[in-house]
C-alpha cells in the first residue's frame, strides 16, 4: 500500500513542478519582454531631449539677444523693454528708447525664427528617414508678457497680455510668423500675460516690464506604438 501511495504521489509532484516551473518561464519572458520595450522608449525619449537641446543650443549661446534662466527652464530677452508708463504698443509713442530696442526686438525674432527652421528641418529629415519619434514631434511657444506690481491689478494683466500681443504682431508684420502653414504641426503658439504672477519676478518692478520666450517639446507617447 505505501508503494502506492508514493507511485502515486511524484509523477503528481513532478508535474506540479514543471507546470510551476512553466509559469515562472513565460513570467521571466513577459518581464524581459516589457523590460526591453521600456528600455527602448527610454532610449527614444533621450535622443529626442537631446536632439532639442542641439537645436535650441543657438538660443543659449547668443546671450546679447536671449538669457537662458537655468532655475525656471525658460529664456528672456536679454536687453530691457521700457515701455511708456500704462502703455503696450511697439512704436516710437510707447516704447523708450525706440531706436535701439526695436533693433534689438528684431534680431531676436530673427534668431529665434531660425532656431524654429532647424527644428522644422529635423522633423522633415526624420519624416523622410520614417522616424516616427522625431517625426511627429512638436513644439508649445510661449511667448509672456510681464507689467510692474503698481495701480490696478486687473488692468496689469490686461496690459502684460497686451504687451506680448504686441510683440508678436511686430515680429508678424516683420515676416517672422510662428503660425503661418510653413510651421503646422510644428509649433503651438501661445500668446500670455503674466501681469503680477509667474516665478523669478524682478525685485525692481520697473524690470519687470520684459518678454519671456518658452519652448516646450511635446514629446509622443512612444509606449503606446
């Protein structure tokens, strides 16, 4: 009778052990699997971080026209814009200093209007080499307007808004328009005011009448491909 029950009980404990011995086979194989994949997208995902880095490399190099603040991740203009005191139009009646600012005004839209070209001509090659991390991507420009912390709150943050759509109809009116066809499906342009608000303000207010310049990657969900 023991004979039996032994006879009995390891051809089941064999099998017990290669089904168990099975499963922890296909687990290891699922895992390595998703492991893999999630290195690769990662790996994706860095050469896309340093492709724009490249790109966006002549901003931070040029530092008579844009200052990169490392804290905040974000670039300004790297001269004063003084505007005349409740006032947001670029014209000789409400901006100081006419002459000298809007030479400066225009070479920074030139400057960054290269930088969007190079980053155009990234996405053209990679669309023509099918790659479809790079091809795909694009970009949130924010361009912010900032007012001093005097008279009324509400009207600032009109008037900062006001002082970056100004701005951009100047570099439009120049030629230089981050919404025309060329760059669709590229750039996301975003017109805003920070008035009061935003981080890193100046501790003079009067400083505080600039532009902020953002360029934000909208990086594809590559796990999802």
């Amino acid at each position: 009778m023991k004979s039996g029950k032994n006879d009995f009980f390891w051809p089941s404990y064999t099998d017990l052990m290669t089904s168990l011995f099975f499963i922890m086979l296909v687990l290891y194989v699922l895992t390595y699997v998703r492991l893999d994949n999630t290195i690769k997208v990662q790996e994706k995902q860095l050469q896309i971080v340093k492709t724009v880095q490249e790109n966006l490399k002549p901003l931070r190099e040029d530092a008579t026209t844009f200052n990169y603040e490392d804290t905040f991740k974000r670039y300004k203009l790297a001269f004063d814009v003084k505007f005349v005191k409740n006032r947001f139009g670029i014209n000789p009646q409400e901006l100081e200093e006419y002459e000298t600012t809007i030479h400066k005004i225009d070479k920074a839209g030139e400057k960054l209007k290269a930088v969007i070209d190079s980053l155009l001509a990234v996405k053209k090659e990679a669309a023509a080499a099918n790659k479809e991390d790079l091809k795909n991507m694009s970009y949130i420009l924010v361009v912010s307007g900032y007012a001093s912390r005097t008279g009324d709150e509400y009207h600032n943050y009109q008037l900062s808004y006001e002082r970056a759509l100004s701005l951009w109809r100047h570099w439009r009116d120049k030629g230089i328009d981050f919404e025309t066809l060329k760059y669709d499906g590229l750039i996301d342009l975003q017109i805003a005011g920070n008035g009061w608000g935003g981080v890193g303000r100046m501790k003079d207010e009067l400083a505080n009448q600039r532009f902020l310049i953002q360029i934000f990657p909208k990086i594809p969900d590559l796990e999802r491909k």
